[in-house]
C-alpha cells in the first residue's frame, strides 16, 4: 500500500506536469490574434491553425493510449516534453506562416502523450483512492490553463509571441527530468502490472462496442465533443472578438483572455462536488443550460460587462468537464482507462477542433460578433442531452 509520502511524490510532479501541459496546450489558442497580425490572416486561417493544433492533440490520444496500456507512461510524458522543447526553439527562426503551422501540428502530436498516459498510471497506482489522485492532478491542469494567457501576454508584452513556446521549453525540460528521476525509483514495482496491463488492436475493437452500445457511455463522449467544441472555439476567438469588436490591442486581449480560464479552477471543484450531490448528468445538463445565455449575450455588452460575462462562463462551463471525468471514472475499468481517456482526448480536441474553423468561416463572413452564435446552439443540444 502507498504510504501519503509516496502518494505526494507521485502526485507533486503529475500535477506539475498537469499544469505546464495545459498551458502548452491553452497558449497557441490565446497567441492565434498574434500569428494574424504577423502574418496578415484571416479568421479563417486562424481557424484553420487552431483546428490542426487541437486535431493533432485530440486524434494522437488513441495511439498514445494504447501505449500507456502497455507499458509504463511516464516516459511516453518526458519524451513529449523533451521533443516539444527541441521543436520550439525553430518558432524563433521559421521564416512562413507553413513552418509555422507545421511546428504547431508536431507539438500538438507530442501534447497528446500526457492525459491518456498520466491518467491511466494514475487509475492503476491508486486503487480505491484513484478518486482524490485525480482530484489532486486536476489542480495542476486548473491553475495551468487559470494562468496560460497572463504568461502568453507578460511575454509577447516583452518579446514577441516567437518567444512564448521556447521559454516555456525550460520547464518542461526540467519536469521531464524530475519525472525520469522518479520514474527508476518506481519501475520495479511497475513492471509486473505493465505486463498484465498490455493491450492490443483487439482491445480497440472491444472497447469501440461498448462505446457504441452501452448508452450512458455513448452520452459521456458525446458531451465531451460539444464541450471540446465549445471550448476549444471559445478560447481561440475570445482575444480576437476582444481585439476587433471591443478595441483593445492584441497583447491586452491575449491577457485578458484569462479572464474565461481562471474559473476553471473553482468551476471544477463545484461540478466534482455537485456531481457526487445530484449525479453527473443533471450537472452536465446545468452548467451546459447556465453557460448558454452567457455567450449569447457577450455580443451585445459593453467591455467591463463582456469581461466580467466571460469570467462567470469559464468558471460554470468547467463544471460540466468535471462531470465527464467522473463519469468515465465510473463506467470504465481500470485495464481500459488508457484507452477510455484516450478516446477522451479525441472527442475534446479532436472534434473541438471543428469549432475554430466553423468559427472562422462565420466571423469572416458575419462579423465577429457573431462568433459566439454556433457555440450557444452547441451548448443548448449539450443541454438537451444529458436532460432527456
């Protein structure tokens, strides 16, 4: 049995980890009003960035689950680390919007390491007390995804948007080697249940069916694609509907864009909490209900009032990402969580990814104030179902 000391050690750098991936993957969505204005694009194209970055994130997951199955995912974590250093330092030196582009797509390909592998390790290493683990390693990716756009915008404030992924390179390299190091005190004890754990194109398979025939699995991945929708798309045009329908500049926008992620934080702490009160769909169903008018309105305020919207809607939509957690937790055996988060990350991002590029072609061709528009009625149907 783990002793609370190693549970800590365990946890600390997980969380840690948690955190920096996060905001790697929440900064490109923030800095995409940036990448415009350098290279004179259109909402579109930046959709279009925005849906490769995710895609690549959410479509990596089934691989990168697999592989947590079988064997030990803490080093598939430091390899996405140390790989995703090396390829930001090119972002200083690539001249064109392609390389750009293509560097974001690797990043996003090696992003989607973290949550299958660190999930499922957390799921087999704990047991019985897996449920306070993933609350603990949900801490990290709260306040990483709460403090993404402060960082993005204290940087290009100073150094330009180039500069946010290299500096951003430093921590994660000494995580990566943090967790090497705490993966040799713990591979002995891994080894066996690795073995047991191997999973195959068959567990694939197995698993596909009882997405598609067990109901209230199917409704939990459903969810999860209109919250990646919503989310993904919100996070990549918020700075920019700040920028061109409010009027502040570029840095500012990107800055107060944490205005919608810092609620995540007490957000996912109030859906954890009322999920055990009032069951995981009816806060699905709740927060999806709350968020809708929210978005609906953002178009029409003045900017204290704008501001002050989006950050009641980043702390109420998280909620409904807590109830997913939860509930993936319950329906899913431990043997098939690499693969069941893994098929998670592909709903959120993977689909998500749609959203910026739908959300572009309709600010490009409407305006940026209609934006939100698709997001609300993604919302109500997310609403819709988890209420019948």
């Amino acid at each position: 049995m783990k002793t609370i000391k190693d549970t800590a050690i365990t946890l600390l750098p997980l969380s840690a980890s948690h955190g920096l991936m996060h905001i790697l993957a929440t900064v490109l969505p923030a800095l995409s009003l940036l990448v415009k204005d350098e290279f004179q694009l259109s909402n579109t194209t930046v959709g279009l960035l925005s849906f490769a970055f995710a895609a690549a994130i959410g479509f990596g997951g089934i691989p990168s689950g697999m592989l947590s199955d079988r064997s030990d995912g803490i080093k598939w974590i430091c390899i996405g680390f140390f790989s995703t250093a090396l390829l930001s330092a090119f972002l200083l030196i690539v001249p064109n919007f392609l390389s750009v582009a293509l560097i974001f797509i690797a990043i996003g390909s090696l992003l989607s390491l973290y949550h299958p592998t660190a999930l499922s390790y957390i799921a087999k290493s704990f047991g019985d007390k897996r449920g306070k683990a993933y609350g603990v390693h949900e801490i990290g990716a709260s306040i990483g995804g709460a403090i993404a756009p402060l960082i993005a915008g204290f940087i290009c404030l100073f150094y330009g948007w180039r500069f946010v992924y290299p500096v951003l390179a430093f921590p994660a390299v000494i995580l990566a080697l943090l967790l090497i190091g705490f993966q040799s005190g713990v591979k002995c004890g891994r080894k066996r249940q690795s073995r047991e754990g191997q999973s195959n194109i068959n567990d694939l398979i197995v698993f596909l069916r009882q997405i598609i025939r067990t109901g209230s699995i199917r409704k939990v991945y459903i969810t999860e694609c209109i919250f990646g929708f919503v989310f993904v798309g919100a996070l990549t045009f918020v700075p920019v509907f700040l920028d061109e329908a409010k009027g502040l500049d570029p840095e500012l926008a990107v800055t107060l864009t944490c205005v919608f992620t810092a609620g995540g934080a007490i957000g996912k702490v109030i859906g954890g909490h009322f999920s055990d009160l009032l069951g995981e769909r009816k806060v699905m169903a709740i927060g999806f209900f709350l968020t809708a008018p929210l978005f609906f309105i953002l178009s029409f305020l003045p900017l204290f009032w704008a501001i002050l919207t989006l950050a009641v809607a980043g702390t109420i939509l998280p909620t409904v990402l807590s109830a997913i957690i939860t509930s993936v937790g319950k329906e899913i055996e431990p043997s098939r969580t690499g693969i069941a988060f893994g098929f998670l990350l592909l709903a959120g991002y993977g689909v998500g990814s749609i959203s910026p590029l739908l959300l572009g072609l309709v600010s490009d061709s409407f305006g940026i104030t209609a934006v939100f528009y698709p997001i609300v009625v993604a919302i109500l149907v997310g609403g819709i179902l988890n209420s019948a």
